[in-house]
C-alpha cells in the first residue's frame, strides 16, 4: 500500500519568507522609533475630555454643585470639575479627586453648604476651585469645555469662549 509523502520543506521558499520576515521587522522598528522620537512623552488614551458644551455643563454645575468623574480604567485618576461664577466662557477648574499617592478612599467630598471639598481621610478642607490639589488645565474652543488630562496644550491651542 503507497504512503502519501508529506509536504517538503522548500529553502527558496524558506529563504524567501525569513528575509521578508527581517525586512517587516526593520520596517516596524523603524516606525517605532520614528513615532517614538516626535514625543518625549508618552500618553495613553485621550490627551483630552472634549465635546463637552461650556454652557450646558455650567448651567449643571450650577444646579447640582461640581461633577465628579471616576476614572474607570484603573480608578487612580478620578477627577472633579467645577464651574464658578454666572460667564460660561470662565471660571472653570478641574482637579484630582484627591492628594498624590492617597487611594480611593481618600477622594475629597464637596459640601454644598460650605461650598468646600474636605479630604475624606484627612478631614482637610479645599476651597471650591480645588486650590491644593493637583490642577488640571481647562481651555474653552469656541462652545465646548476642554480639559486636559495630560497637560499637554496650551491656551493658545484653542479659541476661547465665543458666546
């Protein structure tokens, strides 16, 4: 009874597929580094929280205090965003929810009576614009709140508020 052969191993072929192999990982690499050198800052994610209407978020803000937003991917940037004052185009802050190095538990709690956030494990006391704790730049383009998490624009980036 014949046994079928299995398939041979051809060395063009073999040759071939190795050398276009190392020519993808030359290319890859020199993507990678080319990518890598236009930053010296990596970030992950959105370098922004946008699309977000100056005027609708002041008037919330206004109704049912400051807006806290947990951070959902690993819950150690969970950030607070105020609005101070009647001009939309103005009076914005966004912060931590808390000191560096404390956990969750520690985020600062507002109270609408005082209008102050107090540390939940320091019972430290923060004004309404969030003074001590570690500041995130907000910028106005046009009608929409931009707050950005990684600190990289300038105010200059964008338009300002033109309500």
């Amino acid at each position: 009874m014949p046994v079928a052969k299995g398939p041979k191993f051809n060395i063009r072929s073999g040759l071939i597929f190795g050398g276009l192999a190392v020519v993808a990982a030359i290319v890859l690499g020199f993507v990678a580094i080319t990518l890598g050198s236009r930053s010296n800052r990596l970030v992950l994610g959105d370098t922004n929280f946008s699309s977000i209407s100056a005027a609708n978020m002041s008037a919330e803000i206004a109704e049912n205090g400051p807006i806290l937003w947990p951070d959902i991917a690993n819950g150690t940037r969970d950030i607070w965003l105020q609005h101070t004052g009647d001009d939309p185009g103005e009076g914005w802050f966004a912060f931590d929810a808390r000191r560096a190095g404390e956990g969750r538990e520690c985020n600062v709690q507002w109270s609408i009576t005082d209008r102050t956030f107090t540390g939940a494990c320091s019972d430290e006391v923060f004004p309404e614009t969030g003074d001590g704790l570690p500041q995130i730049p907000v910028y106005i383009d046009e009608f929409t709140l931009v707050i950005d998490i990684n600190g990289i624009h300038e105010a200059s980036d964008f338009a300002g508020y033109a309500g």
